[in-house]
C-alpha cells in the first residue's frame, strides 16, 4: 500500500487483527450472532456494513465541528439511520430483487454498534480521509470475523457452503437415499444453526487469536 | 468557532438537522414511490404466477435449475394477462361485485374480524387445467410472513411460495427457498372429508415428503416459531375459500 503512509495503514491494518472490533473490542456481537447462520447473509452483511461505515465515518468527521456535543449520540444515529434508509429507497425502486435480499439487514445495521462505536470514538475527533479510512478497516475486520463464522455455522449446521452441497445430500431421492458422507451415517449439527453456536465459534476464534498473540491477553 | 455547547446552539441545530434529514427523505420517498410501486406490483404478479407452476424453474433444457426463479419482470405483466383467467372478492361467503382482487391490501383485510375480511381469490389456467391461487398474510417471529398457494378442483396443493419481512436470515427467512415451497406440492388440505390444513410439523420422519396425505410437511431446523406462524397461516385462510372453491368447479 504505497498510497498510504504508515500511520494510514495502521487504520485498515489493526482492526483486521489485532484490534478487531468483534474479538478484541466485542462489539458489533449482537448482528454477528444474529446472521452467521449462513455464508452468504454473513457476507451481504459485511458489504453492507463496509459501505455505511466507510460513508457515515466521512459525513460525521465532516460535521464534528458543528455537532452539539449534548446531542451528538442522537445526530449519529440519524446520520446513519438516514444513510441506510436512501440507500433501502433507491435499491427499491431500482434493484428490487437487491433490497429485498438487504431489508433484513437495515434494522441491523442502524442498530449496529460498531457503526456508533466508530462515530464517538474516531471520526469525531479526526479529519475525513483518516476516518474514513477508519471505517474501511474496522467494518473489513467486522467482515472477516462474520465471514469466519459464517463458513464454519453453515457447514457444520447445513453442510453447505454458499448453498452448494458440500457434504453430500443428506435426503436425496426415493431411491438412493442419502449421499456422500451422509451415506456413512454423517449428521448436521443442528446446534450449529442457533445462536448461542455463534457465540461459541466466536470464542473460540478469541481463543485462537489470544494464545497465538499472547500480548493481548489483558492481565487478571 | 462557535459555542457548540449552548442550549441555544443545540436546539437550533437539532431544528435544522430535522429539517434538513426531513426534507431529503420526503423529496426521496415521493420521488421514488411510482417506481417502487411498480415493482410491487411486479412482485405481486411474479408471485401469483410462481404459485400456480409459472416460474423459470427449469431451463431450455428441462432441467431443474434448483433456485427460486419468477418469470422476469418485463415478461410478468404479459403472462399475467395470459395465465389469469378470473379473479373474484369474497365477503362474508358472497362474491363481491365490482371490487378489484388485485388491489386487496391484505394487511388491512388481516385486522379486521374474520367476517369483514375481504377474501381476493385468483382464478388461473394452465394446460386446460384450473389453478385457484389463494393469497395468505401470517405472523412469523419478528415480523409479517405471506404467501400464495394454488389448489386445483381436487383441493391439492399445486404450489406455494412464500415472502417475509423480517424472519432470521439462514433460519426463518428459508420459508423463501425451493426445498421448503416445494414441499407442498401435492399435499392435501383435506383429511377423509374433514378440513385438516398443513401443518409444518417437526420430526414427522418424513424429510423427503413422500406421504402426501398426511397434512405435513417437514419444519426448517431451528425455525419454529416461522414454521408454526406458516401452520397458522394456512389453517386459518384456506378453511374460507374451500365453499367457493366447490362452487366454481
């Protein structure tokens, strides 16, 4: 990243490991609980999320000298609150079949706190590019940790992956039965499809990431 | 720089901030709304179609292509015309006459008592064959679930699609997906003469549907709630149209 100085690059860089907003700041828990159950929703809500953030990070740094610091939870949620719904409007009318694949998401992305986690703590003290690049990094580290969980709940809770069969057809047809490893006597963990399995595939990622870096291990 | 801590400041910037966030939103919805509305409608058509066995469903070919395709938007309006033959208004257990089934807002007709409700029944035919699609409007968990199912003269299940606004992606938002619509094809709503509906039943140790008679249909793992909120659904709309259903035959 040439275009970048060091400390520009530190933006993106640290919130994709060593400072992700899922795993090391736990927030954003809620939205990554509620849609990792497949590969493909993870991954439409971490676009999603890319797109408001990078955007809403540059309208707040914009207003940060004009917002009223005794209102200013409530002036961001309208930001993001407004953003979400023009671009909810403008698929509409335009990429029908797009929003109705999204309208699920809006409601969590107003409500996701990493979006108003990122306003308070960096683009209202920062200018424009900088917190914009703050918002790239942040919901690219978002989306990192949803996608891990998303791949891992929707192949051992459905066995496919993006809705191909990975794991063979666990009905298949009158007369062959089950194929694959399903044929062996292999089951989906249903388990794996509700929430609290989220919860613990994201501990565990913590796990990982904390005995691999023992430097973020807060002491007591 | 201004005080930006003033009582003063923080009301008049709160008055603006609503304006302004007011305006571009007002300006945005009016703008947009005919387009949208058209889609809408688009939808509503695609997915009575989709009920009654027109969908893209396989290609050139004839094979399976295992999603969920309407016919597309700029052909929908066309094969509406072509494939719906009638369509009626039922209240109270007499046709309305001169009221327009299409345009039946059915989240309206849902909070009204049951002997108010306005019933939009479509007619449709295909291959010499009657198809009578049936427009449903249920609760999911969080919020409204819909649909249309297509009997034919038998009372058999021909198709069935369903839509939600807010079920869990992954979980309930599979009520949209061809292994569970197409689960109900074929299954009946009646039991040795008695109405029975379809239930979307759990650990009927039946996953591939073959017993078609049995009025279940296999639920979606860790779904209930949807699931049962689609039971509801069907049990309680279908039960009014099967008098009219007879009577048209």
């Amino acid at each position: 990243m040439g275009l970048l100085s060091k400390k520009d690059q530190k933006l993106i860089l640290d919130p994709l490991a060593d400072d992700n907003p899922i795993t090391i700041q736990v927030l954003g828990i809620c939205s990554a609980l509620a849609i990792t159950a497949q590969l493909k929703a993870s991954i439409v809500m971490a676009i999603s999320v890319l797109f408001v953030l990078g955007l809403g990070n540059v309208v707040i740094s914009l207003m940060r000298n004009i917002i009223p610091s005794k209102i200013r939870i409530i002036v961001q949620l309208i930001v993001v609150a407004t953003l979400v719904i023009i671009v909810d409007q403008v698929l509409k009318a335009y990429a029908y079949s797009l929003s109705k694949e999204l309208s699920v998401f809006v409601g969590l992305i107003i409500t996701n706190c990493i979006i108003m986690g990122r306003f308070e703590a960096f683009a209202l003290a920062n200018k424009p590019w900088r917190s914009f690049l703050d918002g790239i990094g942040n919901a690219l580290g978002y989306g990192v940790i949803l996608i891990m969980v998303g791949f891992f709940r929707e192949l051992f809770g459905s066995g496919t992956l993006l809705g191909f069969k990975i794991f063979g057809d666990p009905i298949g047809n009158a007369e062959t039965g089950p194929t694959g490893l399903y044929a062996l006597g292999y089951e989906n963990n249903g388990f794996m499809l509700l929430s609290p399995m989220a919860l613990i595939v994201v501990g565990l990622i913590i796990w990982v990431q904390r005995s691999r870096n023992k430097a973020l291990i807060e002491e007591n | 720089m201004a005080n930006t801590d003033g009582n003063g400041y923080t009301i008049g910037f709160a008055t603006v901030m609503v304006f302004v966030v007011g305006g571009i939103l007002a300006a945005l919805a009016t703008g947009l709304k005919p387009a949208i509305k058209e889609n809408e409608r688009f939808e509503k058509q695609q997915s009575i179609l989709y009920a009654m066995g027109v969908n893209e469903n396989t290609d050139e070919e004839g094979k399976d292509k295992g999603s969920v395709n309407f016919v597309p938007t700029d052909k929908v309006e066309e094969a509406y015309t072509n494939y719906i033959k009638e369509s009626f208004v039922i209240q109270n257990g007499k046709i309305l006459e001169g009221e327009d089934a299409f345009k039946v807002d059915m989240k309206k007709q849902s909070k009204l008592p049951k002997s108010e409700r306005k019933l939009p029944l479509y007619v449709g035919e295909r291959d010499g064959k009657k198809f009578y699609v049936i427009p449903l409007y249920g609760k999911g968990l969080w919020d409204a679930i819909w649909g249309y199912v297509s009997l034919d003269d038998k009372l058999i299940v021909q198709g069935a699609t369903f839509d939600h606004k807010g079920e869990t992606p992954g979980l309930g938002a599979n009520i949209k997906e061809r292994y569970f619509m197409d689960d109900f094809i074929g299954e009946q709503i009646m039991n040795n003469g008695k109405y029975a509906g379809i239930t979307v039943a759990k650990g009927n140790n039946d996953p591939i549907n073959k017993t078609k008679d049995d009025n279940e249909v296999d639920a979606m793992a860790g779904a209930t709630i949807t699931g049962d909120g689609v039971t509801v659904m069907i049990k309680s709309t279908l039960k009014s149209y099967i008098p009219h259903i007879q009577k048209l035959k």
